[in-house]
C-alpha cells in the first residue's frame, strides 16, 4: 500500500508465470504465507482520512500526544489530501467537506501552519464546500468539544435516553448496534461538554465561512422531509428543556450509560470492536474522571492502540479490525484452490475459527430474540455482544465444506441462530432482527444514513446459500421467504443493491450465488436478467469495476477502472449461473491473469467496499489476495468439471 497512491518498488508487478495453474499456484502460496502461526488470516482494513484524523484529534483532546505517531499520521493524511485541495472519502472520490475539516484540523494540530500550500488549497475546497459549517454531524460535535462551534448546533440527543422505556419511540433498542455503541458514550459527552485540552490552543475558525454567525447555527434536517421538520422542532424543544432535567435523573442516566459500556468494554477488542465507540468510550471516561492509568482507561487505550497500521513513515488507524472476515473467506478461496481440507493451511484455518464461535453470550440481538441461543460468530477477534449474521454463515459455510463431520455440531448451532435472526419479510441483517424503525433516520441526528441495520440482499443471500449448503428444504418457511425477499429486492436492471460491497456488482453475486445454492432454475428470468446486468458492466479491458459514488443515484454505473476484487465477484456470479463457457466469462479471467500483481497478490488502490453508503467507505487489503484466487479456482474447477456438492457461496 503507497499512502501517496503511485506503486512503491514493492508493489510493482513482477515478471511471472501468467498461465491459470501458475497463478493460481502462486496466489494460493502468497495467500498462505500471509497466515498467522495459529491459523488465521487478518489484513489491513483502511478508511478514509478521517480516521487517522480522529486519532490525531483524541490525543489532542486528551492531551495523550505520541509525537513520533502523530508525523507519522500526519504524514498519511497529507498523502491522502485530492487534486481538488479537499479529502475524498475513497479513492479518486470528489472531496468530502466533513472528511476536509478533519483532516485540516488534525495536520493543524500536528504542526502544519496554515500558509503552508497544501492548508491553502484544503482551506479554499472546505470553503467551496459550504465551509466548516456544512460539516455532519459526528464532525459538528468533535468541533464542539474542542470549543470551535457552539453545542446549539449539535441535533440534541439527551443522556437521559438511557431511561426511556422500550415502547418509547426512540429507546437504543430500535437502533443498530454501531449506533448503540458510538451513541452511548457519546451522550454523557453531550451531557457534560468537556473541553478538550489541545494543549497548544489550535483553533480552525478560518474554515467557517461566517465565523460571526456561528452562535446562530443549528442542525438541519437530514432528509428534508416534513416528517424531518416536525423533529427539528422537537430539537429546539430540547435545547430549551435541558437545564431543567432534574439533576438526579442526570445522574441515574449517565450511571445507566456508565454501565452499559463496562458490561460491553470487550478487553482489548474495545467497545463494539470500532473505533468511534473506542474513542467516544475514551473521552467519556477521561469526562467521568476516570483517569488514564485506571484498568478500565487503560484498556481502552490498548484497545485503540491495536488498530494502528505503522509502514515506515506512514501509519494510519483501522476502523475496525477483520480477523474472522478474512479467515473464513481466504478458506474458501484455499478450498476452491485445491488446498486439502486436512491440510495445515485449511484445518488450521478452520480450528481458529471454530474456536471462537459465541455460545453463552446473549449479545444485544437477544432483546428482539429472547429464546434464541447464541451460535453465531464475530467480525472481530472478539466481539461476543454483537455476533455477525454475515460471518456466521460464511464461516459456518467454510466449516461445513471442510469438514462436515468434524464441524456439523458448529455449524448446526449456528444454522440455529441464523434462523432464528431471519426479519419478518424473509431477509436478514447484519447484527439485529427486525431493526426497521425506519421514522428515525429523519431525526437531526441521523444525517449519516446508516442508524439502522435493516435486512440487506447481500446478507440475506448469504444466509440463505448456507441454509442451503446444510440442506435446509428450499420448500421450508424460512428458504421460501428468503427467496421471495431476494427476488423482491431485485433491481429493474437485473442487478442487486450490495450493502457492505462495492456495489451492485457484489450485491449481484451474493444474490446469484445464493439464490442458485437454494434451488433456483439456472433458467429463471431473474437469472436471466442478472446475467445480462453482468454482461452490460463488463468493460472493454474484460474486467468490471465499480465507482464508490454509485451509491449516489445519479452516479449508478460509474466505474473508473476494472478492479481484480470487483472482477472476480462479476466472474463468481457468472459462474454459480453457468455461464463458464461465455466468451465474456473466458474475457474477465484473461483480465485477473494479467492484471498487475506483486507475486500473488493483485494490485488494487480502489475501495471496494462500504461501511455506510455514501459516508464511510473501506478497502480491505485481503479482498485482492483471495477475491481473484477464488474466481479463477473455481473457473478452472468448472473447466474440469466441478464439484459435486453444491456450496452456497
């Protein structure tokens, strides 16, 4: 990875053996070289600068500065500034203001003086942008813990939600788990309104473009909708009741908010296993007087610590971390490789996985599914109040098609769960069921789209092809609505929306390979139709590739370059439909052979992946080491025939 976008001598392609077999031999050997002595796989996962940014705001908030970890920072920021002076939100993106400020903010922090050119150009795109003022929400209330915008023009959000009754219609149980887990912290800071130290005073009131009328600002409406209006009124309503909330249901809500991350700290995995909840955790304890070298502060330090990325002069920090995701996904690649099951690399693989499959804790899910018994696994090293749907069924997938016999006891209890998390319209979430209290993505502090956690297609899919896989009836309940949801979901253009993957490219082939795992006719026209999308998208270079702002509307079908990521999930569509004799099937394996590689890796700069659409965006350095090895596998499986066994991914 080069912070600056062009190849380092490392990453250069080199001369090698371009046929099918040699790739795929040498993309199995880098694959397997990158495992960890105890069997697991975990590759960088990257953001945006906004992140790295925050890092560098946190110390300063904190008045914690790792001087030699701040340049390096810094260093990563200013690599990832755009053409245009602002920060895009993946690469080769258009600038995003809040991303902007952030960043701006942190390289001032770092030292950067302001008539330095980069800070000039950064500068004149936030003001293009709207200014400072224009920022998001979560950008808002970073200003106004550090004194540079007034809490008026922070959406309120009373700590005293913490009391609130389930049947309210706000209550943290009607959100998703990541809202959960930023939110709460979040809140006691609203309540308190520390000051960060930044203890060299640095200040950004040259991005506002009235500075003067700041104390006039105040939060917008998210959706522009009356149903939006009649929250903004609520807000003011709030703001004028908040010095009137009797002190001790103050204080018995931030006791309840105190609690609900103690119970959820998860040691060194941090809270919720993401950063904004890590951070917000941070300075809500330092805001509790909790002090730095108390046990319960010391750990959120180290868990924060754990996701720095540290490559010479460059470091950035991880959202997330993304052990489980990548392990279950490179043994399937392995499997379709050819790897033995038995063998050192799967089994291993497989054994760390099994190992930490969540069986006593009743994570936050267990509200809306009392009787259910955990059984589902992590995205994370540890995260065992918030198992995932998605990894559950990739990495009981992969356990079953290992070995049946050994992992059938894993796999059955969590085809248990996963059932017992299926949504009332036959789909599937990612962490909640039933999570469409869909009213509140219209409140002030829901700018970012993504306070809820609905069924996805791509999620659903993957549920149902491991249903499937296990043999569960296509004529069952659950199978026959999570089809009709899957097929619901179909876009006009034949394709699927993709949640969690650059774009309809990954929600086309989740679906396809679920949808033809659980029984579908290869002949069905919303195969049919699939297919065509696919063939539609393919480029002229035999690739596919998709833009991260086809999450905006009027961007739908923007695709920059062919990626090997994107590539190989077109292909492994095209595939579970029965298209390996195509000649655009043959044209897009041609493309991974020789798109450029470092040994057996393929070279990638673009995000192909989403934490929210349209804000948060992710490139996984893993996806271009098995993504492209697995299509070509299976490509070359199907060439000899194919396996036996229906898989259901």
């Amino acid at each position: 990875m080069s912070p600056h976008g062009a190849l380092p001598l490392a990453e250069r392609p080199s001369r090698q053996d371009d046929t099918l077999d040699g790739v795929i031999a040498k993309a199995t050997q880098d694959l397997l070289a990158h495992q960890a002595p105890d069997g697991h796989f975990v590759f960088p996962l990257e953001a945006d600068a906004t992140i790295p940014a925050e890092y560098v705001l946190l110390m300063h908030y904190l008045g914690e500065i790792d001087r030699p970890l701040q340049v390096r920072l810094a260093s990563f920021i200013r690599a990832r500034q755009g053409s245009s002076g602002g920060w895009p939100l993946f690469h080769d993106g258009s600038p995003d203001v809040s991303c902007s400020v952030k960043a701006y903010y942190a390289l001032k922090l770092a030292g950067d003086p302001p008539d330095a050119a980069h800070m000039v150009r950064a500068r004149a795109a936030i003001l293009v942008a709207g200014g400072a003022e224009a920022a998001n929400v979560f950008t808002r209330i970073g200003l106004a813990l550090f004194g540079q915008l007034p809490w008026r023009a922070v959406p309120s959000m009373p700590v005293e939600i913490m009391l609130l009754p389930r049947w309210f219609p706000f209550h943290l149980d009607k959100v998703s788990y990541w809202t959960r887990t930023v939110l709460v912290p979040l809140v006691v800071l609203m309540a308190l309104k520390p000051r960060a130290r930044n203890p060299q005073a640095v200040g950004i009131l040259e991005l506002f473009r009235a500075p003067e009328a700041l104390g006039g600002l105040r939060p917008h409406n998210p959706t522009g909708s009356f149903v939006g209006r009649l929250f903004l009124v609520l807000d003011g309503l709030l703001k004028r009741a908040e010095d009137a909330w009797p002190a001790r249901m103050r204080t018995r809500a931030i006791a309840r908010a105190l609690d609900f991350m103690r119970l959820r700290l998860n040691g060194e995995d941090g809270l919720g296993g993401i950063f904004p909840a890590m951070a917000n955790a941070a300075m809500a304890f330092d805001a509790l007087g909790i002090e730095a070298g108390q046990p319960e502060a010391r750990t959120i330090r180290q868990s924060l610590a754990k996701l720095l990325v540290i490559e010479g002069d460059f470091a950035y920090c991880q959202p997330c971390l993304s052990p489980v995701w990548d392990t279950a996904l490179a043994a399937h690649a392995l499997l379709e490789a050819g790897e033995a099951a038995d063998g050192p690399g799967v089994s291993r693989a497989c054994q760390w996985l099994a190992e930490r499959q969540v069986l006593e804790t009743h994570g936050d899910w267990a509200v809306a599914r009392p009787a259910l018994r955990p059984g589902g696994w992590a995205f994370q090293y540890r995260n065992d109040f918030y198992p995932d749907v998605d990894d559950t069924a990739a990495v009981a997938m992969a356990l079953d098609r290992a070995d049946r016999g050994r992992h059938g006891a894993a796999t059955a209890r969590a085809a248990e769960w996963v059932l017992g998390m299926q949504s009332a319209g036959g789909g599937w979430g990612s962490f909640d069921a039933d999570n469409v209290h869909t009213y509140l993505n219209h409140i002030p502090f829901a700018d970012h789209g993504a306070l809820l956690d609905p069924p996805t297609a791509d999620v659903s899919a993957r549920c149902l092809g491991f249903l499937a896989q296990l043999g569960e009836p296509r004529a069952a309940p659950a199978m026959a609505n999570a089809v009709a949801y899957l097929l619901r979901q179909q876009e006009v253009d034949g394709s699927w929306f993709g949640r969690w993957g650059t774009n309809y490219i990954y929600g086309t082939w989740s679906a396809l390979a679920g949808l033809i795992a659980a029984g579908l006719p290869r002949t069905h026209p919303a195969v049919g139709r699939a297919v065509d999308y696919l063939l539609r998208m393919q480029r002229a270079d035999g690739g596919w590739g998709e833009d991260g702002a086809t999450y905006w509307p009027d961007e739908r079908g923007l695709a920059k370059a062919s990626t090997a990521s994107q590539t190989a999930w077109a292909l492994l569509a095209l595939l579970a439909a029965g298209e390996a004799e195509r000649p655009e099937t043959a044209a897009g394996i041609e493309f991974l052979l020789r798109h450029p590689r470092r040994g057996g890796e393929w070279i990638e700069p673009w995000f192909t992946a989403v934490g929210f659409p349209r804000v948060f965006y992710l490139r996984y350095h893993g996806y271009r080491r098995y993504f492209p090895l697995w299509a070509l596998a299976r490509y070359r499986n199907s060439q000899r025939g194919g396996a036996s066994r229906q898989f259901g991914l």
